[in-house]
C-alpha cells in the first residue's frame, strides 16, 4: 500500500562548525533534536537513511547500522548514502520514496559530516576527490577552482562583477548572524569580501563557504502517521532529481547547471506550483557564483538578471524571494553530508515557529535545492506547511 | 572478452599517451558521427558502443579558467599556474588542464590559443601558450 502525501513531522540540527564529538556522538545529537521535535521514541522508527561523504576520515564507514544501534534500534535497517555536496538532498529523495512507496510510515532521514579536524590543506584534497578527477583535480583544480572557472564564464557572458557576488555573500552573512547553529555567525561588508585573500581567482576567501561538521535529521512518515501525532508538520509536495556532466568541461553552457533545472522542473510539476508561488528558499550557495547560478536555474530571475537582484535586496529576508534565511552554505556552513538535510530543518523550523528573528512571516509553501561537486547531481524538494488549526 | 575489457580499461593510458605526442585522443561513434573523449565508453547521443578512433591537434582556445592562488595538495611547488577548459579548434569538444606561469588575468584572456604540450604524472594534461 502506498502513502499518497509523505510529511516531515520532526526536525532537529547539531551547531555547525568544528566540533570536538565524533562522526556518531554529532549525528545522534541530531537524531535525539529530530526524534524529540517529532514526539516519537526510536521504537517508531522503521528504517534510517544516512548520508555522509568523509566518515573515513573519522574510522567510521558503514554508518547506518552504528547510529541505529546507537539509537537502541539496532534491529532497524538502515543505509548509507553519498552524493558528494549533495548526500543529504539525494538521501532525503531515497527517503521520501521509500515512505511514498509504503515502505515505511515513519523513518529518520539524517546527514552528517566531520572534517574540520583533518585541517585545510586535507580537507580541500578530499573535496577535490568529488570532482570528475582525472580531469579537474588531478590537473590542479580544486574546489575553489572549479566555481572560480563557472564565476568567470559568468562575469564574461553577463558582464557581472566580484561585486555582485560580493553582495551574496554580505546577505548570507546577515541571515546566518541570526541563526544561533550557524558556524560563521558574523556580518560582514561587501569590502571585506574584496579585500579578503584570493583562493582561486575570482574567487576571494569570503566568496567560499568553510568546511564544517554538524549533523542535521528529519522525521519522514506517512500523512496519516503524522495526523496521528497530534503535532505540527508539513508536507512534501514536490521531488525532483538531476544530473550534469560530472566534469565542468562536458557542460555546453558553463553558466547553467543542468542537474538544478531538471530537478526543479521535476519538483515543480509534481507539486503543482511555479517559481512564483515559492514563500522562501534554501539552496546551495557553496560559492557566491552558485547562489546566482541556482536562483536562476531554479526559475527565480531569468538568465544574467540574479546579480541585479541581489543587489536591489530581492533575496533578502525581506526581499520578494528570500534567499537562504538560514544563513546557507556560506554563513550556516557546509558539513557535506548533512547540508541538504540542514535545508530541510531550516523550513521546518520556519513552519513551526521556530525560527526567531529570522521568521519570514505568513510563508506556507518553500523550496530546498541542494547539489553534488559542481552540480553533478542535485535534489530539489518543495514543501507545504500544513495548519493545524 | 577479456581482451576487450583489458583494452576498455586503458582508455585513460592511451588519452595520456596521446597527450604525451601533443595530441587529444577521441573516437567518432560509427553510428552517428558524434565526438567524444576517449574515456566515454558508449556514445553520448545515441548509446552505441563501436567508435572510429580520432587524434585531433592538440589545440584550442580558452573557454574559462581560474588562477589557482591556494594550489590543492600536490601542486604546491606548481608556482602560479591556471586550471582551464579550452574549445578544441574545429570541433565543439571541450578538454581541461593545467597551464604554468599565469599570474594575473591579463597573462590569459578568454579566447586566447592554447596548446596541449605532454602529461605529467603530477600536473595532469599540461598545457602552453
């Protein structure tokens, strides 16, 4: 028997940064937020689907099964999944599938990473190990690199500026100096940005997004399971997949990314809605050039006009489309494995009131988009808040 | 069988040996004529897997690239180098290496030719002005 409607009943995320835990301590730190937030206990749980990408890098692969019995559920199946940036999206997809195939009634969704302790220099060489390698890594591309080669095309074709994607990351800053979870929790000027080191030029230090650990989860069920309840929740009204050349230079058009647009179409079509009727969004702004990229590709703004958007405000908290409430990849972080996930408690917590000052009132119908390496693969979601009154 | 599974697993060794001669490896699909790299193992457009092997001039004009300030784990001592893809001349297929000696963009605009001049074990598919 299938679920017709799959719900989020409960949501929950560690703080983002470096955190002195383990791979396990952090993601069970999550699950216990998610579960608590639901009103569940583990014995509800029937499945769990984790997604992570560096668990080596912490002794620990094979994830799934350590958490479930850490959770006392060993009996519990779970399963581990990678995606590259893009692990918690994809995971949450898989999820959201098996509760709407009637698999499961009630999973937990959970996406964690630690990495920061392996420092700079061996962090950035296991990232680049998500790129098509032989091609882009192995040749001295790194990540930086690759978004700073996507930033130029860009500049070149639309005649934007290090300005305009200066501007990205001056708003993220602002939402993610309100989210008490969010690793870079600073306010920082458009100056700043110019004047901070080049990483891979255009590309300048505050362009990039940091490396992070934190770990973020979700309560799947069914729209049943979640009535039952008694609590608040919302629903996913659309899913949505992608792909891309995984290499930049397979790409015809290096200033769109394919994986984005297809996955929204998708998303978009199954939930019946348009860009337009989108409350606010989380997308995957690893860069200052991909937030212009996906707000674009996602339907937003047309081709060459997200720069100007961003400038007059358009993507601010109180702009037509706010953008990254949450601080995005840039000022919340980027713990890989679990950032898609983190998107999706961000509008939980917008629905449940549980966003403070960075609440963008009356919003009922949201949007995630979060992708792999350059855009390689990618998961779209739109949500709908469902009122309990 | 096995013979053509040993072969398929060389494509990288031979896209290098043809870089190594300043030559990019592709193969034409017999079936409708389109180019790819030599690493692609069925034909993008139409899935068929028999190919006309092709060697094209190594050269071609820059499509985009970054100046890598911070160079990734095993380039440090690459100095200041450019990652780039370039447009092969005469075709639409697009190729990515490593260029040394740029410094600022002014040393590299878009369009500017570009050669494939070897491999390098290190550096990947290294690439001249």
């Amino acid at each position: 028997m299938t679920n017709s409607k799959v719900c989020v009943l409960g949501a929950g995320s560690t703080k983002y940064g470096k955190l002195d835990e383990s791979v396990i301590e952090i993601a069970l730190n999550a699950a216990k937020d998610a579960i608590d937030s639901a009103g569940i206990t583990p014995k509800d749980i029937q499945a769990g689907y984790i997604s992570n990408v560096f668990g080596v890098a912490d002794k620990q692969v094979h994830m799934a099964p350590v958490i479930m019995s850490n959770l006392g559920i060993s009996h519990v199946p779970g399963l581990t999944i990678e995606s590259a940036c893009g692990s918690g999206s994809v995971m949450f997809r898989e999820a959201f599938a098996n509760v709407a195939a009637g698999f499961y009634d009630c999973l937990l969704a959970l996406g964690v990473e630690k990495v920061t302790h392996t420092g700079t220099v061996r962090s950035t060489t296991l990232f680049s190990y998500c790129s098509d390698f032989f091609y882009e890594g192995g040749n001295g591309a790194s990540f930086p690199g690759l978004f700073a080669s996507m930033a130029r095309a860009y500049m070149n074709t639309h005649k934007a500026t290090e300005e305009d994607l200066a501007n990205v990351a001056v708003k993220n800053h602002e939402n993610g100096f309100l989210n008490p979870k969010a690793h870079m929790r600073k306010k920082i000027t458009i100056d700043e940005v110019l004047k901070s080191p080049v990483v891979a030029s255009p590309l300048k230090l505050l362009d990039c997004c940091p490396f992070s650990d934190g770990a973020s989860a979700t309560i799947l069920c069914s729209e049943e399971f979640a009535k039952n309840s008694g609590r608040p929740y919302m629903e996913v009204i659309g899913s949505g997949r992608g792909a891309s050349p995984a290499a930049v230079q397979g790409r015809e058009d290096i200033t769109t990314i394919p994986s984005t647009v297809a996955a929204a179409r998708q998303a978009y079509k199954m939930a019946g809605v348009t860009p337009k009727d989108i409350d606010f969004a989380e997308v995957h702004d690893c860069f200052t050039i991909a937030e212009i990229i996906d707000i674009e590709d996602l339907g937003f703004f047309p081709k060459g006009k997200a720069v100007h958007a961003v400038r007059d405000g358009a993507t601010r908290l109180k702009g037509e489309i706010p953008i990254n409430p949450s601080g995005g990849l840039k000022s919340k972080g980027h713990p890989i494995g679990a950032t898609g996930v983190g998107q999706v408690v961000e509008v939980f917590d917008q629905f449940t009131g549980k966003a403070g000052e960075r609440t963008i009132p009356n919003a009922e119908i949201a949007l995630t988009h979060n992708f792999g390496a350059t855009g390689a693969s990618a998961a779209v979601h739109i949500f709908r808040k469902v009122d309990r009154k | 069988m096995m013979e053509e599974l040993s072969e398929k697993e060389k494509t990288r060794e031979k896209f290098i040996e043809a870089a190594n001669r300043k030559k990019i490896l592709a193969h034409r699909c017999n079936k409708c004529g389109h180019l790819m790299l030599e690493t692609v193992l069925f034909c993008e457009k139409c899935s068929a897997s028999k190919f006309e092997h092709v060697e094209l001039e190594g050269s071609g004009t820059v499509v985009t690239y970054t100046i890598q300030a911070v160079a990734p784990e095993g380039f440090e001592d690459a100095g200041s180098y450019a990652w780039v893809v370039f447009k092969v001349d005469n075709q639409q297929l697009r190729g990515s290496g490593f260029l040394p000696g740029v410094k600022t963009p002014s040393d590299l605009p878009i369009g500017m030719k570009v050669r494939v001049a070897g491999y390098d074990p290190k550096h990947g598919l290294i690439l001249q002005k």
